[in-house]
C-alpha cells in the first residue's frame, strides 16, 4: 500500500492503444475455448460500436462457463435492448425525414402541375 503506484497506469489508456485491438483478436483466435478471451472480444467490438458482434463475443463466454456470466446476460439483454430501440428511432426518424422532404415536395408538385395546366389552357385559347 505503501509503493507508488507503476508509472504505466498513468499512461495506460486501452481506448487509444493501436494494438489494443490486433491483440484481443489475436488473443481470441489463439484461445477460442477461452471465455476471458471472448470477453475481451466483446469489450473490443463494444468499444468499435459492433454491438452485434458484442453479444456473441459475450454468448460464446457465457457458454464457456463465463464466472461473470450474470452480468454478461444482463450486458446483452442491454445491448439488445438498446439495438430495438435504435431501429425503432431510426424508422421515426426516417418517417420525419420523409414528412419533412416530402410533404414540400409534394406542394411544389401540386403547384408545378397546376401552373402547368394554365399555360396549356391559356395557350389552347390563344392558338384556337
């Protein structure tokens, strides 16, 4: 308790560490039977926002025999939670999109076509 803490944690930053990711693939891919492996997958494709990739990464460790098996279920009945709630935003974001673009393009239509049928009119009159 006494010793200074090692001068590498206040450098150590995982987030910003290139090999990082390299290492954890490595990892996995040389220990497949692994559950901590297959954790360290997932908390790598979580930091990427593959979230997919997330939750097997996190499946495959909890049918390993994960000890942290309850809070990996919980991890990714969250994820999964989370990944219905984005595609529903996304599907309302698309019909405001669409509401948005396509409720003025529609009245310039209207407009364009009406303005189109006075000028045939007027100029059926004009020629006949």
């Amino acid at each position: 308790m006494s010793d200074p803490p090692p001068a590498y944690r206040k450098d150590l930053n995982l987030r910003r560490d290139t090999n990082m990711e390299a290492g954890v693939i490595y990892m996995a891919q040389m220990n497949p039977k692994e559950p901590a492996c297959q954790v360290m997958l997932g908390i790598a494709a979580g930091m990427k926002r593959d979230y997919h990739l997330e939750i097997t990464a996190f499946e495959r460790a909890i049918a390993l025999g994960s000890p942290q098996a309850d809070l990996l279920k919980e991890k990714c009945n969250d994820l999964r939670e989370f990944i219905r709630k984005s595609e529903n935003n996304r599907h309302s974001a698309n019909f405001v999109g669409i509401t948005i673009i396509g409720l003025p393009m529609a009245l310039i239509l209207l407009f364009v076509v009406r303005d189109l049928r006075r000028w045939r009119l007027r100029r059926s009159r004009t020629a006949g």
